[in-house]
C-alpha cells in the first residue's frame, strides 16, 4: 500500500475535492531574500541553494510562460500522471518579499489562467506583512484555493541561530496567528537532521507547531547542495547527516503523533546530483518514501499514538 493509506496527503485531498489530480506548476518569480539581499544578512541560510529547486528558463521566461510550459509537461506525460487542473507555486526564495503592487502582479498573472485553481506562496515567517496577508485573503475569497507556506524548519531558536535563519519561532507563532485569523491555510515546512538537533528536538518542534495551529506540514532531511555554506563544514568532515534508517523512523514518530486532519504536503525530498552533494539517499526520489511507508505499516499510521492515549 502507499502513503496515502497511512496518511492525510495533500493529492488525496485534492483528488476528493476536485475529483481529479491536482499538479503544482512550480513558479520562479524572480524573487529575492532578505538574508541574501543584506537587509538582514548575506549569503543565506547555511543550507540554501535555490538552484537546487529552481528552474534555470525562469530567467527567460515569463509566469505566463512558465505556466504554459508546465501544463504542457503533464499534457504530455504517460496517461497516470496527466492533468487538467493545476496549482501555481511561488517557491524560489521569499515568494512574499517585494512591493505590494509587484506581487499583486505576478500572483494576478498567475490565477487569470482558467486551469489555476490553487496558489502556494512560499516565503519566511518574517515577510508577511498584513497586507500581503489580505491580498492572499483576497484569493481564497474569490475561490481560489490559497496556502501560505511558511519555512521554519525548526523550533529551536538556537538552531535557527546557528543556521543563520534571521528570525526565531516567535515570529513564526506571530505570522501563524495573522494569518488563520484571515482563514488562510498555513502549511509549515521543517528540516530533519539540522546540526546537533536529535530525534528528540524534532518531536519537540512538531509538538510547538501544532499547539499554534497549522494546517499542512511538509518534512525535508538535510541535504548538502553545491554553492551552500553547510558544503564547507561538510566537505571538512563536521557535518554528521541522517542515514535513511533514521529519517524514516523520526518521520513515522512525527506522522504518528500528528491529528488526523493536518494535511501531510510532503514526507521527503530529493536533488539530483551533481547539484546535490550528500546524503547519497537523497538522490533517489523514491527511496525514503519506500522506508517511511514500511514504517508506517509496521507501527501505525497518522494519529496514531494520539488514537492510543
């Protein structure tokens, strides 16, 4: 059986409310970060290398044309992987840090296309003012189906620290609280394996999260991409990384002790090499799926140990 038998996944969800699969059109606006741009530093979160998941045409090309050329890929792919729905993602960088006329903009040019019936933005904690939060609201109230996808990673202030995060999770509860206020669904993207953090750290971040209210999770293991700082420590031998045993079992405890209704966006992530560096498993996009649904068969799916107690 698959993951969507243990649990509450994002294209079940999709496929239930709009009876057909849903495919994110992955968007490069031509955004920017606060810790790159030297408003709160340079260089970026230790582990950051937006080309890792940014499209290298997005430097020619318009939303419109992105769009375009992603719908073709899925029009032309085998007959189980097609789809004629379609949820437009603003993932590189900060989706959210630029003047609100501009964003107003490239969200409008994205969801006048009549096959858009989601948008994600992905952005920091700490660059959502309130009125990109209306605009968002805007959306959802026009029927389109709106997520603010938020990266904290974790909530441990001093790993953010250390990872040269520019906020802490304070500012995540502040931003969290600003926008399901609005209605808006918040999914929360964390990383497994950060440097000293442990199995235990990791409960203790998921635990933080859900009593402030979240919607959507996303899990990530640590990977070592080309051009980031967390390269170097690698390379020198001082970055300890996740074996894929590991992850897997902190991902079913995370799973397990999550409420049935939060929607699981994502269990795991990929890079392809040579861009990514380490671990070797994360090369391969379906080996951690395979280990954390082995997982789950074996000791309970979502909720479960919630259901126990």
């Amino acid at each position: 059986m698959g993951l969507d038998a243990y649990v509450n996944t994002f294209g079940a969800v999709c496929k239930a409310r709009y009876g057909t699969r849903l495919r994110k059109l992955t968007i490069d606006a031509k955004f920017t970060c606060p810790n790159r741009d030297g408003t709160l530093g340079r260089g970026g979160c230790t582990f950051c290398n937006v080309a890792s998941f940014s499209h290298q045409t997005a430097d020619v090309l318009s939303i419109t044309e992105q769009i375009e050329q992603g719908k073709s890929r899925y029009r032309e792919a085998k007959p189980q992987a097609q789809a004629d729905k379609f949820i437009a993602y603003f993932q590189a960088y900060t989706s959210t840090y630029d003047e609100y006329q501009v964003l107003m903009a490239k969200y409008d040019e994205a969801v006048k296309d009549g096959e858009i019936v989601g948008l994600c933005v992905g952005t920091r904690p700490d660059c959502v003012p309130d009125n990109v939060l209306d605009l968002l609201a805007s959306y959802q109230a026009n029927g389109v189906d709106v997520w603010l996808e938020l990266g904290l990673q974790t909530a441990k202030d001093e790993t953010l620290r250390k990872i040269n995060r520019g906020h802490d999770f304070a500012c995540y509860c502040d931003t969290v609280s600003r926008a399901r206020a609005r209605g808006l669904k918040v999914c929360t993207h964390l990383i497994l394996g950060l440097p000293d953090e442990t199995h235990s750290d990791y409960m203790v971040t998921l635990a933080a999260v859900l009593q402030q209210g979240v919607d959507g999770l996303k899990l990530h293991p640590l990977h070592v991409v080309e051009g980031s700082t967390m390269a170097k420590a690698w390379r020198s031998g001082r970055l300890p990384l996740l074996s894929l045993e590991d992850y897997a079992r902190s991902v079913g405890e995370m799973i397990r002790h999550t409420p049935a209704e939060v929607i699981f966006h994502r269990v795991t992530a990929y890079a392809k090499k040579p861009m990514l560096l380490a671990p070797d498993w994360c090369a391969y996009r379906w080996d951690g799926l395979v280990a954390i649904v082995d997982n789950l068969q074996l000791y309970g799916g979502q909720g479960h140990v919630l259901a126990q107690r």
